[in-house]
C-alpha cells in the first residue's frame, strides 16, 4: 500500500486562502472567484473592492483591472472548490487544517497543547489561559534545532562506538598474534629441552660405554690370563698322562732322577678384580619436568585511542620480523658484529674502478624476517622494492602475498580479493581457489604497486590499500620483471614474449594505454634510473635448485639498456671483465647516483656497475641465495634472500659525486 504523500503547510496556504483577508476559502461566503488576470480572490473581499470601484476590479497581485458590473460576472475557481471538497474526506488534508476548529489552516504553535492553531483560535482560547503560542516556522525551526542536537550527539556516539570496535578488532587481532608467537616461543623452548635431552643422554650413554669399556678391559684382561693358565693345566695334564703309561722302572728310574715340579696356579691366578659398578642415581627433581609455564600480567587498553593495541605489537617483539634501524648507530656495531669477513674488489680492465678505493665496501648490520607465514616472516621472497618514504614491499611468494612494511615494522599484507563471485562458485564446485604467485613489484611515486603475478600470467596494479584497480593480459605470454619510472608509467618484461612493454595507468580507470619499449632475447628482470634508462636482463643463466627443490631460479646472463625513445643504449656482456663473468642475475636496482646494483645468485654475490665503468664486488659472502636488491634514503643496502627467507640489512655508502665550477 502506497503511503500518502504529506503536503507542505505554505503551499496549501497559498492556495487556498484568500490573500486578501487571509481566509480560508470556503463554499459560502469565502467562495473563490477568478479574476480574469487568473488571480482568486474570496467573494467576500470582492463585494468590498467592487463597492469602492465603478465597474471594474483591480487586482492586488498584478494590478490589472478586471471590468464587470457584478460579482455574478466572475466564475467561480473550481479548482480550489475542488481541492476544499476533497478536504472534507482527506485525512492528509484535513490533519493540516486548524486542530481546534478544523476549518482554517493552521498559523501558530502552542508549545502547552502541542497542537497548531489558527489565529482567530489562538487569540479566543489559548494565549488568554497563558499559553506560549509562537509562529509554525518560529516553532518548527527550533524542533528542527533540537532535533539536530539529538542527531549530532547520536552521530558523535556512533563515531565513538566504530573508534572502539575498531580498536576492539585490532586488540583481537594483536592478541591472535601475541598467541601465535607465545605458542612459537613455546615450541622453541620444548625443541631447546629436547635438545638438552639428547645432549644429557649422549653424554649418558658416553659415560655408560667408557665404564663399560673399563670393565671390559679389566675383564678381558683376567680372562686372558686364566686362558694362559688353562693351557699350563692342560699340558701338565697330558704330560701326567704320558708318565702314567710308563713302565714301572721307567717311571721310578725318571722320577728319582726328576723331582716334580708342582705349577703354581693359586699364586698366578686373579683373586680381585676391581670393576665399576654403574647404578642409575636419578636426579632429585621435586617439580615434574616442564617447558615452561603461561603467565599473565594486567594490561590496559584504551579503547579510546587509535592506537591501542600497542602493547601487543610490542610484546610481540621477539618475532624475528622487519623493522627499521638506525643506520648511524649500527655502522660502528657492524664492523664488529659482521658475521663473515666480506671482502671486496674491483676491477676495470685490470685495474681498481674510480671511488673503489681500498676497506670493506658494505658491513653487515641485521638479519630480517625468517621462515614462516605470520606477519613480518616470509616463505621463499622473491622481490623487494622501496619507496621514496622508507617503505619496504616484499615479494612473499611462498605465502601467496605482498608484505609492505614501514618504519616501525609490519604495516599491512596485500591478497587476491577473495569475495567475488567466481571464488564463491570455484569453493562451492570444490575447486582450488585463484591465489595471488607473485613474481616482481614496483611502486610508482603516485603510491600505484605493480605485480607480475604467475598465476594467470597477467599484470595487477594495487594500491597502497590493497585495491586492484586494474589488471592488464593483452599482448603478454609471461610477464616477469617489472619497474617504475619516473613519469609513472611501468616498465613490463615478457620473458617468452621477447619484448619490453609500457604501461600507462590511471586510478581511477586502470591501464589506459600501452606500448612496446623494445624487443630483447629473453628478457627477465628489468629496473630504472632516474632519468628514465631502463636496464633489463638478457638470455637464460644457471639454472638454480636448492637442496627441499622448492624454487628454481633462472637468471640471465648480460644486461642491456633502453631509453625512454626505444633507443638501445650501452651493454654489460657475459664476460663483464677479462676473468669476470654472471652466471645467474637475479635482480637490480640503481641508487641515487645512477650506479646499477646487481645481485647474483650463481656467484651469491652483490655487484656494483658505477656510471664511470668498472666494477666493485660489495657483498661476497654470508648471502645463500640473494634474488633482490634495493637502495633506502638512509644508506641502508637491503638484500633478498630467497633460501634463507630474510631480508639481510647492509650498510651503503653512497659514492659523493664532485662538481666543478
């Protein structure tokens, strides 16, 4: 059922009173009549401007003069007439008509009865029994004001009770946290005391077999001489025996010549023998063996800050996770704390290249992150990207996920939207869901994240909150490396495809334009300068597999150069010095002085390519399979290690160019 319609009170009032006498209009005396400029006018008002005029009527709306003799001349408004017909049997009519005598519309307001008044009502009955009566729009502007000071306050209420859910579900999702790394600090405990187990019953069985050993030798020793003895009692036996079977004068004759000699065995044979004994004495223990023990202690959150759940990011900490470091205070711990003698060397054609002069070039400062799929741990890395602010992205691969981290640490993880409805038919089938495989990332300085994703071999464009705004197929057989540049556009290698694409992005309406770069021969792993120089990887390196076959790496073995007009520019061949050469390039980035920084898996090597030519070798050992490399703004070198499921932090000191004047 359709509800009515609620009319507005000055409409009406417009319509159906006299805007002479401000009277409602009625079928008596108050009838309408229509002037013939079209203005109503009651009959009433009429009978007295027609008594002051000869033959004629001047309108008060537009002052044109109606002639007539009569009243009778003029006809009556039939449309307003109907309006007051329906009036009588419409309830939304009637409801606007005066409450007391429901005959005229309503101009006052008493506040003591509630209820709106004509003026003739008001002035008979309710302002002389001391009511406070007002105008409608006087009374219902200050309704509205109170109304909306209720509203505001219930707004303010509603913005307060969403501030303390949200830090409800941050608190829950910390805490869910805070068990994970209790349960893990539980588990490194319990595998600690298996551990010392193991160690207490080898050294038990160590000590067992040294006793026994003692004894056994004690032992064999007796044993032998009680061997060496049986033998003598045998013979004497036997040669007994023989002088047994002699004749009588043979055996008296050699007897008196012969006295016996009797062996003496009492005095050669073992009487003591002092062994070990071994008892098992049990260690007094009054308490039955545990790991450990949960303790709780009081923790308050105000749920009326943002910010809340601190206390269980901190309590947090001993998860080997991600997080910023103050560079000027971990240089001097690094020398010392390096935990392999990192050597360096240069060569350019022969020789040292400029600014490579003699020292350790980078100095290992931290380890970052481990294996396992919390917030913070990684499982098999394969990118890494920084952004102008210190933020960090991490390719996870492994966990199916992008990791961007801040300065204080984890910050927020990006997926594969799982809401829509083609995932909601594949669970419903039983089909595996469409995960997110990424193989590179790049942001640009709009705050857009770029990812080649493996699984359907497309190119994603994220943005910092996590929402895909485009993604790109066209033209691409197997997207891999990808790169910011500096106008904001992405840089695309097709490593089957055999081309460099460019990619135009809009946020608000995805890729809006794209271009073939260049072509190149298996192109792979690609990033930029400043200036616009894309360099890329080029052909297939050494094959890579590590001991559990859980990722293989194939990495080029040259780098190559384009500008930004498609012109090639210089080259770094397989053999980038007479005794140097790549086996399996898995990654670049170019600091701010536009050195190219390339990580080599083959050689487990860090490789600096100075503008001015040459090369510097920064990081030769302590890296297990380094697949990422990027520059920070405060000297930081962050390296991937994709085995070792980390980020290895490294100290940088960028090379200080001289000008001339």
């Amino acid at each position: 059922m359709a509800t009515p319609t609620s009319l507005d009170p000055d409409l009406v009032r417009e319509v159906l009173e006299c805007p002479i006498c401000l009277e409602t209009y009625n079928q008596d005396q108050l009838r309408p009549k229509l002037l013939q400029c079209g203005h109503s006018v009651c009959r009433q008002c009429l009978e007295k401007l027609l008594a002051s005029t000869i033959n004629g009527v001047r309108c008060p709306f537009c002052s044109k003069v109606s002639r007539m003799s009569s009243i009778s001349q003029l006809a009556d408004n039939l449309t307003v007439l109907k309006i007051i017909d329906c009036a009588s049997s419409c309830g939304s009519t009637m409801g606007l008509m005066c409450k007391s005598c429901k005959n005229r519309l309503p101009r006052q307001y008493c506040s003591d009865c509630s209820i709106v008044l004509c003026d003739n009502c008001k002035n008979e009955g309710h302002q002389r029994q001391g009511h406070v009566v007002q105008a409608i729009r006087v009374a219902a502007e200050q309704r509205r004001k109170d109304i909306s000071g209720k509203l505001s306050n219930l707004r303010e209420a509603m913005g307060n009770i969403q501030k303390k859910k949200a830090a409800i579900d941050n608190v829950t999702k910390s805490l869910r946290l805070k068990y994970k790394a209790v349960q893990q600090e539980y588990a490194k405990a319990e595998l600690r005391l298996q551990e010392e187990l193991g160690r207490s019953r080898r050294a038990f069985a160590a000590s067992l077999a040294e006793i026994e050993k003692l004894n056994a030798q004690i032992l064999e020793e007796q044993t032998y001489l009680l061997n060496i003895a049986e033998v003598q009692v045998v013979s004497r036996c036997d040669y007994l025996t023989m002088r047994i079977k002699q004749t009588d004068i043979a055996l008296l004759e050699e007897g008196s010549n012969n006295e016996e000699e009797e062996l003496e065995l009492k005095t050669n044979l073992p009487v003591i023998l002092k062994l070990q004994d071994p008892e098992f004495v049990k260690t007094d223990c009054s308490k039955s063996l545990d790991v450990g023990e949960l303790t709780t202690k009081p923790c308050t959150v105000n749920a009326e800050e943002e910010d809340g759940l601190d206390f269980a990011t901190s309590a947090a900490a001993p998860l080997d996770i991600y997080r910023d470091i103050d560079m000027e205070a971990a240089v001097e711990e690094a020398v010392c704390a390096s935990p392999g003698s990192f050597k360096s060397k240069s060569v350019d054609g022969g020789g040292p290249s400029p600014g490579a002069s003699g020292g350790q070039l980078c100095q290992f400062v931290k380890k970052m992150g481990c294996k396992g799929n919390l917030p913070g741990m990684f499982n098999l890395p394969v990118s890494i990207c920084v952004t102008p602010q210190g933020e960090v992205l991490v390719a996870d691969r492994g966990n199916y996920r992008i990791q961007i981290f801040n300065r204080k640490g984890f910050q927020r993880e990006i997926r594969r939207n799982p809401s829509s409805i083609d995932n909601f038919v594949l669970s419903f089938l039983g089909a595996d869901l469409p995960n997110l495989i990424p193989l590179s990332i790049a942001i640009t300085a709009q705050g857009l994240i770029g990812v080649t994703d493996n699984y359907d071999n497309s190119v994603k464009v994220y943005t910092t909150d996590g929402h895909c705004i485009a993604c790109h197929k066209n033209q691409l057989i197997k997207p891999w490396g990808i790169a910011a540049m500096p106008s904001g556009q992405f840089v695309v290698s097709d490593v089957e495809g055999g081309k460099l694409w460019c990619l135009a992005v809009d946020r608000n309406v995805g890729v809006v334009n794209y271009n073939r770069l260049c072509s190149a021969v298996r192109p792979k792993f690609v990033t930029c300068d400043s200036s616009g120089t894309v360099y890329f990887t080029q052909g297939l390196g050494l094959n890579i597999e590590n001991r559990h076959n859980e990722h293989h790496l194939e990495g080029g073995f040259s780098i190559g150069s384009v500008g930004m007009d498609g012109q090639l520019g210089k080259q770094l061949s397989h053999f980038f010095s007479e005794t140097e050469d790549f086996r399996c390039i898995t990654g670049m980035c170019v600091d701010s002085n536009g050195d190219l920084i390339v990580t080599d898996s083959g050689r487990k090597e860090i490789l600096q390519f100075p503008k001015e030519g040459g090369y510097n070798i920064l990081i030769q050992e302590g890296l297990t399979c380094p697949v990422g490399v990027a520059v920070t703004q405060k000297g930081q070198l962050l390296v991937l290690d994709c085995w070792d499921h980390c980020v290895k932090v490294y100290t940088y000191l960028q090379r200080r160019r001289s000008s001339t004047c």
